[in-house]
C-alpha cells in the first residue's frame, strides 16, 4: 500500500535491485552507472574540475530535471548569484539531442558479454538492471524558457542574511544554510512522516561548497582548518537531515582546496561521491588517444541504502565529453597502438632473414 503512494510521486521509479526510490540525475548515462538513477534520501557529492565547468554542468542538468519533473528546488551558492545557474539550465527536448557516437556492442550471451566489458554505457529506456528510465533529454544550447521557472517551487539561499549567533560553525553561514533546508522540509511538507496531499521531491543543489567564499569572516591561521571542519560538519548533518525527507542533496566541492585526509571525510559523510578530472591544461590535453573526451570521470562511493555495505563501483575507467548539446558518460576505450605494432613487425622481419643486414643474429 505504502509502494502504490510513493509511486504516485512524479519524477521518480522504484529500483528493482532493492525496492528503493529513485529519481533522475538528468544525465541518462550517469544514471545507468548508478543503476537507475540517484536513490531518494541521500546526499551525492561531486569533486569539482579544476575551473569548475563540468561538475557545474552535472548540477545544471540535476536541477534541470527537477524542473521538468515538477519538484521543488533549493539552490544555494556564495560564489555565483543562484538565480543565474537558474537561467542557464538547458531546456528540455522531446530525443537525444545528439544521438550520434560510437556504435555500441550489443552483448547476446555471457560469453559475449565477458568479452566486450569495456562497451558503452546503455543509454536505452531500461537499463541493465531492469529498472525503468524517468528522466528527459536536454539540449545545452538552449536555456530554460523564463516561465518554466516562474512556475516552480524554487528557493534561492545566497548567504547574505546571516544571523551571528551561538552555533557549532566557525562560519555561521554552513549553519544558516542547514537551517534554511530544515525550514523548507518542514514547510514543504517532505519529511518521511508527512502526508500531504501532492507528494514531490525536494531537489537541493549547493554549488561549490567549501570555497574560499566559505572561509570565516575572521582571518586567522586556522581559518583553513576551520573551514575544512565545518565542511565535514555540514554534511554529516545534511546527511541525517535528508535521509528523514523527500529529498535528495547534490553538492559540489572544490577538491583542490583540500588535502586527501579531509576529502575522504567528506567521501564518508555522503552517500554517492565521484570526481570529475578534466584533460584542460594538462599533459593529456594533447594526448591523441584521448582527443575525443575531456576528462575522467571517477565513481568512488555507491550508496549503501538497504545493504550492508557499499557496492563497489568498480576497476573500469570511465570518461566524460561535452559536446555543444549534451553531456555523456562513457567507458574509456583506447585504440590499439598500431605504430609499435608495426614497428615491431618490421624489425621481426628484418630479424629473421638469413640474408638481412642483421645477419650476426642468426649464425647459420
């Protein structure tokens, strides 16, 4: 009884691995690489890429598919005015924008499946799992129409009116902001308990969490630290706070900014967590085997919800690419080298000749 009520909410699919709600990050081949999308109640943490750009592309499309699925948006920045990453999300479509690629390798039996392990992510309706797709397509050359966001449910937490009181922060702006999510769960009616009348999900999207905008008003030499700390702390506390409502957070850190021991706290403090690393200003900008992506793309934390422990994502090496319209992720496909394959050849042939200038390697 209780499945048939939260089917009705929309935008969102039971997984049929283990029974829990999911909803759509907006990227169908994340999605698949998720299997089925992300899980409701959870916190979903992106490394940022050293500019930026693309794990602000994954928060656009995550936003707006939450539009178009008609759930309310929380949008918190220091750094940009939320209202802008509003304006810039990309407009729905009825297909694939871009459905052009290499072509897939359709496995037929384990056998085949074995040998072609390094394919292509799905990007069908269903994916390997057998859970259904709800999300939508989207063309990042078109931004959203004016009135779809007129229409929505939509809260803009920029930072500006904090109150200074006695909180655990050293930045009183992560406990601002804690407590204006709280707020909107309660007012919106999302936690577990409630029962409103119309059931939707409350997409929260943080951008650039951790930034130098982040840093207390009050410079000192544990400003950094202070920082770091109030980093693991906030995200501890949104994890307890989302797992009781409706709601899923996606939050973007500025990895660079911190060491490996802070970043594996905040990993532990979220749910799903994965790195972006772009080819941009890097030795393997030029690298010809990569000319067609941009970047790495990292699956370092599957959510454990309904299981004992974290599925482990996995040994293979996905990629991503930005394309004018879309955004993909893909399984890492190397071409074989052919020129140290020739090479090889040819000095096998020399090699072997009884007659050949490298005769001194063959005493007949």
């Amino acid at each position: 009884m209780e499945r048939k009520k939260s089917n009705a909410i929309p935008g969102t699919v039971f997984s049929t691995q283990n029974g829990h709600l999911l909803i759509s990050s907006g990227v169908i081949s994340l999605d698949t690489l998720l299997g089925g999308g992300l899980p409701v109640g959870t916190v979903v943490l992106v490394e940022e890429d050293f500019r930026g750009l693309h794990s602000k592309v994954l928060l656009k499309y995550f936003l707006a598919e939450g539009l178009a699925s008609k759930h309310s948006i929380l949008i918190a920045s220091q750094d940009v005015n939320p209202s802008s990453i509003l304006r810039e999300l990309p407009a729905v479509i009825e297909s694939d924008p871009e459905p052009g690629g290499p072509p897939r390798v359709q496995a037929v039996t384990d056998k085949m499946k074995i040998a072609f392990r390094y394919q292509n992510l799905s990007t069908s309706s269903v994916d390997s799992s057998g859970t259904k797709h709800i999300g939508h397509h989207f063309d990042l050359s078109r931004n959203i129409s004016f009135n779809d966001i007129q229409n929505s449910d939509i809260y803009y937490w920029t930072g500006q009116r904090i109150e200074n009181g006695f909180n655990s922060f050293t930045n009183p702006a992560y406990n601002d902001l804690l407590k204006s999510i709280k707020n909107k769960i309660k007012e919106g009616k999302f936690f577990l308990k409630d029962n409103p009348e119309k059931k939707t999900i409350l997409r929260i999207g943080i951008h650039s969490l951790g930034s130098p905008m982040w840093l207390p008003t009050k410079k000192s030499v544990h400003s950094v630290n202070g920082n770091s700390q109030d980093l693991h702390m906030f995200l501890f506390c949104l994890r307890a706070l989302v797992r009781s409502a409706h709601a899923v957070a996606f939050v973007t850190i500025p990895s660079y900014l911190y060491d490996e021991e802070s970043l594996e706290r905040c990993v532990h403090s979220s749910d799903i967590a994965m790195k972006l690393q772009s080819f941009s200003g890097t030795e393997l900008e030029n690298n010809q085997s990569l000319q067609d992506y941009h970047g790495f793309f990292y699956l370092m934390k599957l959510a454990a919800i309904n299981s004992l422990a974290s599925k482990h994502p996995g040994s293979i090496e996905y990629v991503f690419k930005l394309r004018r319209k879309k955004f993909t992720i893909e399984v890492l496909h190397l071409p074989p080298d052919l020129s140290d394959a020739n090479e090889g050849k040819n000095n096998n042939i020399s090699s072997l000749g009884c007659g050949g200038s490298n005769k001194h390697l063959l005493e007949f």
